[in-house]
C-alpha cells in the first residue's frame, strides 16, 4: 500500500459532516488523500454503544486493506468522543499509526458521572434513558443509559497509546477539561499537545489545527499535488 488510510472520527451528538470533519476532507483532498469521515451513530444514536463505535473503526482498517487486513494501515483524526475513540483503538490495534486527536473525551464516563447531581444520574439510570441536543439534527433525542454504563467497563483511566499523538484542545474548553489532556500528555515523548485559546468545538482554531496536523502527518503525505 502506497499509505495509510485517514479515517475522521466525530465527537458525540456529531456526524460525519460536522465543520471539521469537512475541514479534513478539503484538506486532505489538496494533498492528494481520501479521508474517510466514518459515521459511528452505532448501532444509532439512541442506542449507542462504544464497543460498536470501535467496532466500527476497525472495520473500515479492514476494508482499506484490500483484501487484506493484515497490511492494511490507518491515521486517525478524531473529535471529541471520536478522539477517545481514536486513542482506544490505536491502543489495541497495531495498524493505527498515527492519531490527531482534538479535545479528546478521556475519561467521558466519569466525568459524565461526576458532572450530574446523584439524582440525575440515578434517573437516567432507572429510566433508562437521557434528553441530550443532538448536533447533528439540531433537535432533542435520547441515549440510553447502556451506553454509559459499558463506557465505565471500556474507559476506565488513560488509554496506553504507543503511536505518535497530536493533540489539540482549547483552554476555554467546558466540556472536556484541558487538564485531561494534560494529564494525558504528561511524561510522553511521543504526544504533543497544542493548547489553544478556545472552547470544546474548537471552529475559529481550525486553521491552526490544519497547520499542525500538515506537521504532524508530514512523514506520511507524499508531495503536495501540483493544481
């Protein structure tokens, strides 16, 4: 194979048209690479499930393989829970070679839990689901309290992450504190964090996200495509 494959990972309540999965895409199509913005609503967006969202990333390094999964290769560019999930599956998959994560949700069950009033979360618990808005369809909908409660199983701490790692998140950011990226990053010669003066979504850092990720992905892009 000629390079990897770039597959996008959105964030939560996100889809595969988000402002900087389609950021990516331009970029990537000026340098003469397809990236993939996966959707992981998995199996759908009431009924999520991690395990599937994994599953799903792992899938499409499959299918980048052609024909054979053993040679395939994969870059990773994720947002938000498609950051985590990024990290998780280049923890346990070897074919991951490079992951760009932007305010990565480490952690996300915990801080789901820690973030709730006992109450709350008990009745998301008894009822079995939670009303959250929905990025992607600018309406309310429902996740089921099973998505959390596999995320305690499947998240728990750091993940252990061997490939080179970019990451980049907003100081400004109330949804994912810095300081887990920070923790993250503490100590690991092959992870670079970017702190940028922004919030969670990180849209006006978008330029400089481009501009670090060009860096950071260099080794693996050929020579830009002359128009």
């Amino acid at each position: 194979m000629s390079g990897p494959a770039w597959l996008y990972l959105h964030g939560f309540a996100s889809s595969p048209s988000s402002t900087k999965a389609r950021a990516f895409a331009a970029w990537g199509t000026a340098r003469g690479v397809a990236i993939d913005a996966l959707d992981l609503r998995v199996p759908s967006f009431e009924n999520l499930r991690f395990s599937a969202i994994k599953a799903r990333v792992r899938e499409a390094i499959d299918a980048s393989g052609g024909g054979g999964a053993s040679r395939a290769r994969a870059a990773l560019i994720g947002s938000s829970l498609g950051g985590l999930t990024a990290c998780r599956v280049a923890e346990e998959d070897a074919r991951v070679c490079a992951v760009l994560a932007m305010a990565p949700a480490f952690r996300l069950a915990e801080r789901w839990r820690t973030r709730m009033e006992e109450a709350a979360w008990d009745a998301w618990r008894r009822d079995g689901f939670l009303e959250v808005d929905d990025h992607a369809t600018k309406t309310k909908a429902r996740v089921d309290f099973g998505f959390v409660e596999e995320l305690e199983r499947l998240d728990a701490g750091y993940p252990d992450v061997r490939v080179p790692v970019l990451i980049v998140h907003g100081t400004k950011d109330d949804v994912v504190d810095v300081d887990r990226s920070r923790d993250f990053a503490r100590g690991k010669r092959h992870v670079r964090l970017v702190e940028v003066d922004d919030g969670h979504e990180l849209t006006a850092s978008i330029p400089r996200i481009l501009t670090e990720a060009e860096a950071f992905f260099a080794p693996l892009l050929g020579p830009v495509p002359r128009p």
